[in-house]
C-alpha cells in the first residue's frame, strides 16, 4: 500500500485528531503512520486488517513448523540421525558460570549456589 503525505500523522497533532483519523482508516480503508521525532513511532490501522495481518502471520508459521518437520523427517529416512546423548547436549543449558569471564563476582555465584544446596 502507498502512502500519501497526508497518511503520515506526527503524534501530537494525532491527538487532538484521533476520531478523524480513526474514521478516514475504518472509512477509506487508508492506514496512518503516526511519527515522533519525524521518525516512525505506530500505525493506525482498521482492526480487521490487523485481525487479517495476525492470520496471515500464523499460517506463515504453521507453513515453517511443517516445512521444519518434512526436513526432520527426509533426515530421518535418509539415516541423518543423532544418538539421544547428541539430542541431550544440544539442549543442554548453558551454565551461568561457563558464561561469565573469570572475575569475583563467578566465584560469588558459584559459591551462593553451593550454600543453596
């Protein structure tokens, strides 16, 4: 959708001009970019375009779980598979201490989770 100068709104002046403007998008059909700053801040959009744009935005991910699970399983029947040890390392957590630099503040944490035992 293009926009016309007139569908960019600065925030201050969409306050005191909010029923219009609400009435243009539901009416016309038109979005609105509300700016602050002079940079883009939200948008006014009709509610069922954004009920459209959230349905749109589900089917997208339904399509990539299943594009995730046809790949999962062409690895399957084409023997890529890992041992259930490989699985358990990969989602294994990283420790809070392997993340930290060697500094005071590691063994502090080390030592509180050690009392906490």
């Amino acid at each position: 959708m293009n926009l016309r100068t007139s569908d960019v709104v600065p925030i201050s002046d969409a306050r005191a001009r909010l029923t219009e403007l609400a009435e243009d998008v539901v009416g016309n059909g038109t979005e609105k970019v509300l700016t602050k700053n002079g940079a883009s801040y939200v948008a006014l959009i009709d509610a069922r375009k954004l009920d459209h744009y959230h349905a749109l935005e589900d089917e997208f991910a339904g399509l990539v779980m299943l594009e995730a699970a046809e790949r999962g399983l062409r690895d399957g029947l084409a023997g890529k598979v890992g041992t259930t040890e490989d699985l358990k390392r990969m989602l294994a957590p990283v420790s809070l201490e392997a993340s930290m630099p060697d500094t005071p503040d590691r063994s502090a944490v080390a030592k509180a989770r050690a009392a906490r035992r």
